[in-house]
C-alpha cells in the first residue's frame, strides 16, 4: 500500500479506530512471536497497510517521510491517558556515533514525521484485544533542536569515555535508555570500561506530553533555553546570596509573616519558577520528567537533610522492578535540586527561612545506580509478600545502600498502615549518597 500523500496516510488510520489487534493479525504474529516486545507494531504494519516486515533503515511510509510507531496508553483518573512506556528509535552504536553528525544520524532522518497509534493497555487482558483508540501525526522538526541538544550531549559523553555513565536523566526528550537483557554491556571506544547497551529513545515523560497535548487540544509554549536548569536558574539566580525569608518579602510584600512557614522553600518555588501546572504549559517541562527540590546544605555540598519522594502505596510494589514505573521514574527524571546554605561560619544550623540561596545541582543517575534502587524495591516487596516489617530497607538497618524506605507522616505505626494500604512511607535517599552525587553533578553557580 502506497501513500502519496499524508492526507492519504491519515484517511486510512482513520480505518484501524476501534479494531483490535487479534482482528487486524493478517500473519498470525501474535502468536508466533510472543517474545517480541515491538510485535503490535509489526501486526499494525503487516495487518493492516499490508507492508512486509523488514528493517529498513528508511522510514516505514518512506515516500512521505512518515515513521509508524505504535505505543499504549494507561486510563488514569479522571479518564485522563497516559502514555505507558518510552518508545524506542534505534541502537546506539558507540563505536559509529562518534562520527555521525546529528543532521545525517538515523535519529532525525527517519524519524521527523511520527504517526502515533494508541491503543489502550489493561493489566491481566491479552494484548489480541487490546482496542485502539486513537492516532496522531506528530513532527518532531518543532523540537529538533532540543533533540540535537540531546544528542550532542550523549555523542560527546561516548567521545569522551564515558558512554558507561549515560544515564536518561542527562537529556530532555531524547533518552539513551538500557537495552536487551538486564546487566547486557558492549564495548566503547575510548575506554576500556565495559558500558550498559542502550538504543536511542523518545522518552515516557515526552511521549505522555505529546499524548496530553493532542487529546487537550493545547498547543504548549516554546522556551528559547536548551535546558530546564538554565531556565530554572534563570528564574532565581538574582536571590542569590538572600535570606529565604528576605527572598519572600521581596516576591510577595502583601504576605504577612507572623513566623516562619514550615514551607517556606515549597512556597518560594511556587511563586518564583511556577507550580507544576504552571511548568507544564512550557515545552521543556510538559514533555519531560524534571523534579524541582530544594534542600539546605553546608558549603561543601554536604546536605544537612535526607532527600525524600512523594508518598508510597503497597500497590506500588505489585510488578517487577524491571516492569515498574519507579525503575522508569529514576531512569527518565531530572532531579534539581535549590541548595540553600544551612550552617553558618561557626557551623551552626541556620533556622528555616534564615537559610541562603546559593546553587542549583542538576542530578541524575547511572545504570548501576539504578540496580541498586531495584534491590531496596525488590526488598521492600519481599516485606510486604512476607507481610514481615522487620525484613523492609530502613536507614537504620541499612547503612550502605542509596535508597531506603523511611515513614512519612505519621510516624507512629507508619509502616503499619503502609502495610494496610495507606500512603504513610517514602523512598528516600541517604545523606552520603546525595553528597556524592552533588559533588559530582553539574552545579550551577
């Protein structure tokens, strides 16, 4: 089947609305290839316009430049989608990405023009009666130049030895995610350090704004900046060296301060950068996964705090770690974090809201990282199929891992009730592992 035209293209997607997959698999790919994690798209491919499988380096509706990428959706509350999983592009070559220039790489030249076909994913359902709902066309050229940015970044990251390193969280819309069977590696060429194999990706978080945006109807607005820490620290850079509490009668005269807000830093957040809504009306932020935190820390980057995440619930913990969202979570987000000075020159503890603006740090993190997170998941699922609290990662029983499950809350019976489905615990970083990964991240001064 031949388009000539993209009109052509969409009059025939228009067709495939409300069919399921069972119903379009021509070959019977469903049931031969079960392995295959990229097989709805070849029985979308095959079984409905009638292409043969191939792997072409060329677009799959090469005549009109248009690339079929297939991908599910989640119903959320509300009957809100959300997109469930990244969508993968093609496998980095360390030894060959070195030399391709981003304007001739497969990344762009194949993949400019998207046609996105949703179909609904159900936990327990066979994927034969997963039903599709809905299409759209999507051009990449309008945010080209942060995908180059991206890929600029991870081609000089390999170029300089460090494609063991690379980590999604780096980049904006353009990850570089792990790929084949979990601890797979291949060789790079200017180290000897064997590095985790990873194939370019449109990032989960991306592809959840690009999904909102056309279902919403709401065009998002372009920034002029590359990245969201240059954006953020645009915002707060002239409060560098300020008090918090000066820093909010500066902002907000009216505000009337009879003590200090217990979230004074959340409350600066807001007024000065935006609240999450507010940043999702920006490009750079409706498209990607960036977490803005504050935390006071001494002037060497130690921080004073522990860093903690938003509530746990029990159902968190019902798929594999490789399966979960918060293994997706800490390979696709950007953590920035507002560094506040929390002790003054005779080291003593500056009060909230004496606290000093001071830097921001850009953190991300590593593969290996990552794998350590997936054991103090997988420890807390053993907790809870055991229902043994005494088995779940506190601070106190494990002093060397990154990650730990601390209460939050009610601390009184916390991991009780966490037991009995209520949200009273949280993940949480240790203070040795953030001040190393502060020490190391790109800081912004």
């Amino acid at each position: 089947m031949k388009f000539q035209s993209i009109e052509e293209l969409l009059n025939k997607t228009k067709e495939i609305l409300g069919k399921t997959f069972g119903e379009i698999d021509k070959q019977g790919l469903l049931q031969t290839k079960t392995q295959d994690k990229g097989i709805l798209g070849k029985v979308v491919e095959t079984g409905f316009y009638g292409y043969p499988l191939n792997n072409l380096a060329q677009a799959d509706f090469e005549y009109i430049g248009v690339e079929l990428k297939v991908s599910g959706f989640k119903t959320l509350k509300k009957a809100r989608w959300s997109a469930k999983e990244r969508i993968s592009l093609s496998q980095i070559n360390y030894n060959s990405i070195v030399h391709e220039p981003f304007e001739f790489s497969s990344v762009i030249t194949k993949n400019r023009k998207l046609l996105f076909v949703w179909y609904e994913y159900i936990d327990g359902v066979n994927q034969k009666d997963f039903i599709i709902h809905d299409f759209q066309l999507y051009d990449l050229s309008k945010v080209e130049t942060v995908i180059q940015n991206d890929y600029n970044m991870i081609q000089k990251k390999i170029a300089n030895g460090f494609a063991h390193e690379l980590s999604e969280g780096d980049s904006v819309i353009l990850g570089a995610a792990t790929k084949g069977a979990s601890g797979q590696t291949q060789s790079q060429p200017y180290s000897s350090i064997p590095a985790p194999t990873r194939a370019f990706s449109l990032k989960n978080s991306f592809l959840r704004g690009v999904l909102n945006e056309h279902r919403q109807n709401q065009p998002t607005q372009l920034t002029i900046q590359l990245t969201p820490e240059d954006w953020v620290w645009d915002k707060i850079k002239s409060y560098k060296g300020l008090k918090q509490l000066d820093i909010l009668k500066m902002i907000d005269p009216t505000y009337v301060i009879d003590k200090t807000p217990k979230n004074i830093s959340d409350m600066l957040v807001k007024r000065i950068i935006g609240n999450k809504k507010e940043l999702e009306k920006l490009e750079i932020f409706s498209k990607s996964t960036y977490e803005i935190k504050s935390i006071p820390i001494k002037k060497d980057y130690t921080p004073i705090e522990k860093g903690t995440f938003p509530t746990l619930n029990i159902s968190h913990f019902e798929d594999s770690w490789e399966e979960s969202e918060w293994k997706l979570f800490f390979e696709e987000s950007t953590f920035l974090y507002i560094g506040y000075i929390g002790k003054d020159q005779d080291n003593r503890n500056l009060l909230n809201g004496e606290r000093i603006l001071h830097c921001l740090f850009k953190v991300t993190y590593t593969a290996d990282e990552i794998e350590r997170f997936g054991e103090t998941y997988n420890l807390i699922k053993k907790a809870i199929v055991q229902n043994d609290i005494s088995l779940l990662p506190t601070a106190t029983k494990y002093h060397d891992i990154p990650l730990v499950i601390s209460t939050k809350g009610a601390k009184k019976g916390a991991y009780e009730l966490f037991f009995a489905g209520k949200n009273k615990a949280c993940f949480m970083f240790n203070k040795e592992f953030l001040q190393q990964k502060f020490r190391e991240s790109k800081v912004v001064l």
